[in-house]
C-alpha cells in the first residue's frame, strides 16, 4: 500500500478531484473526460480504469498510480 494511501491523504486527492484530474490526465492520456467523471478520485477506479485503457494487471497499475502518488 503506498504511503500517502496508507497515510489518508488520498482523501485529499478526492476531496480536490477537479484539480488533480488534470494531473492524472497528464499522466494517463488514454483516460477519457468521461473516465475521470467515473473516477471522482476513487484509488481503485483509477486503478481500474488504468487496466482498462492501457491493458495492464492490475498490480502494474498499482504501481504506476504509486509512482504518480510520489511526485504529488
């Protein structure tokens, strides 16, 4: 589990969706407008939605949103 996971901080990644939503459309360009409505900053969604558009297992999304967690 990452660390600002584990920390409830992706309680402010949700709570400041809107702002980070472009971070995360940076990162991701595959994510579509109506992905990231999905999302609303849910960990998992993204997660999920990062298998999804790209075709990876879902341990390697887990990395990639970890990473991305990193630089926030």
């Amino acid at each position: 589990m990452s660390p600002l996971y584990a920390a409830g901080a992706w309680d402010q990644v949700e709570g400041k969706w809107d702002q980070f939503s472009g971070k995360v459309k940076q990162r991701w360009g595959k994510l579509t407008d109506d992905d990231l409505l999905v999302i609303k900053g849910k960990r998992q969604e993204l997660i999920g939605k990062i298998q999804e558009r790209y075709g990876v297992v879902k341990s390697e999304a887990e990395k990639q949103v970890e990473e991305w967690e990193k630089d926030l």
